[in-house]
C-alpha cells in the first residue's frame, strides 16, 4: 500500500544569513573602535639612572613627580597613586592617613630625572615629618653598553 505524500506539511529548517551577518559586523566595529583606545596607568617619566636599582613589590603608595610646570608651587605636577595632588597639605594628609592605617608603610618615590633635588627632598621631609621612616626613590638600572 501506497501512502500519499503531503508535502504541504513539510518543515524545512534553514538559518537566517542576514542578521548573523549584522551580528558579527557590529562585534567587528566595537573591537576595532575599542581595541584604539590607549588607557594610561602611570604618569610617563623618565626616571634616573642607579647602579643596584631594585623592584620594590610592597610599596603601600606611589608618589610621583613630574618635570614641567602645575602642581604644587608650580614646581611640577605630584601625583599619588596616579592621583593628582594640588597643594603640599593635600600630600601630608595622605601620608597621615596612611600611616595611621598602616603600622610601617612603604612609600616610593619616582622623580623624573629632571626634577630639583628641593622637591624630592621636601617629599622625603613631608614623609618624614609624618613618622614614615621607610620609602624608596625609584629609579631605572643603568644601561648596558
């Protein structure tokens, strides 16, 4: 026996091209445009060059100084953790509130190469005067000839 074929009830599946194709433009825009984006994690300078320059891994805080014009007494801009400071009260409170949360704080100092030696010293001063005995001065091993 011969069964009729009702081929008005047939399924087919296909996959729809059009939007998988708008899909996987969209994602290759929002990577490019993306992929352009230069995200800055420290503020570029050029550090001194020393002989026995070590890492420091357990530094609490990072302050920054920076050759040019701003900052505080228009010096050159400081920062904090990457965080601009205006004004040397502004430097000295963080430094109080990190030593009160911290019993023996390690505090780096990365001066550019072309900052006066005054500014490094009133940083070293102003960390000092907070009861800070251990800090550091960052700079770049000398180069290999």
């Amino acid at each position: 026996m011969k069964f009729p074929r009702n081929n008005a009830r047939k399924i087919r599946a296909s996959v729809e091209l059009t939007p998988l194709i708008d899909v996987v433009f969209q994602l290759l825009i929002f990577f490019m445009l993306s992929s352009t984006f230069i995200v800055q994690t420290s503020v570029p300078i050029e550090l001194p060059k020393a002989e026995g320059a070590e890492n420091l891994e357990s530094k609490k805080l990072t302050i920054t100084l920076v050759y040019g014009e701003g900052g505080p007494e228009g010096g050159g801009e400081v920062y904090a953790n990457d965080t601009p400071i205006v004004n040397w009260t502004q430097l000295t409170r963080l430094l109080v509130e990190l030593r009160e949360r911290e019993t023996d704080p390690l505090v780096l100092i990365r001066p550019d190469a072309r900052v006066p030696t005054e500014r490094l010293v009133k940083v070293l001063g102003l960390a000092n005067s907070v009861g800070i005995k251990n800090y550091g001065i960052a700079a770049a091993p000398p180069e290999e000839e």
